[in-house]
C-alpha cells in the first residue's frame, strides 16, 4: 500500500487529448480487466511503470508489460515512449502479464 501511495505521488497529471506530444495506451491485465490513460511521449517507461503500480501490480517482481505484435518487452525504466516506440499520436494495446507467463524465447525486449 505504501508503495502504491509512493508512485500515485510521483505520476505526472494526465495530459490533455488535445496535447500534440500525447500517446494513448490501453492495458490489458491478467484478469481480464483493462485500463486507459494518456502519456506525453518524452515521459520514461518508469512513468508508465509508476502508474501500474499506483493501481496495484509490481512490476519489479511480478509482470511484465508487453506488446504482442510486434512482440516486444517494455522492461527499461529508463527509455523514454517515444525511443521505444511510442510516437506521438499513437495508440497502442499493452498487456500486463504475470513473468512465469512469457516464454522468453518467443520476447524480444525492446533495444
């Protein structure tokens, strides 16, 4: 719970649709449930990762955020959306899994 309340603190306000750097994504997770919110496309993975954890999943221990076409593994907290990817204007389904879920062979973690 601490953790949670840790990185809802450090989450940027949500930009506005009319923000001409914004990208969309949609989360799809283990059960079934999905969210949605918008980022700005120089925000890192890790304002992505925070925002999942202020909903309740760690992603450190227990998932892992990906895309299955292409199928790539968003693991780097570091990168912004847009070197992974991400562009401004784009939409993208991204699903949480559980890490015991993927076979590692068939990932490819985004460079």
């Amino acid at each position: 719970e601490e953790r949670r309340s840790i990185c809802l603190a450090r989450l940027p306000t949500e930009p506005s649709p009319n923000d001409p750097n914004v990208c969309f994504l949609i989360f799809r997770f283990p059960n079934g449930s999905s969210l949605q919110r918008r980022f700005v496309s120089k925000d890192t993975m890790n304002v992505v990762f925070d925002f999942l954890e202020s909903k309740g999943f760690n992603m450190e221990c227990n998932f892992d955020l990906v895309s299955h076409y292409p199928k790539r593994v968003f693991d780097d907290p570091t990168r912004t959306l847009e070197e992974v990817g991400l562009f401004t204007g784009t939409k993208l389904i991204v699903f949480v899994q559980e890490k015991q879920m993927l076979n590692v062979t068939e990932t490819q973690s985004v460079e």
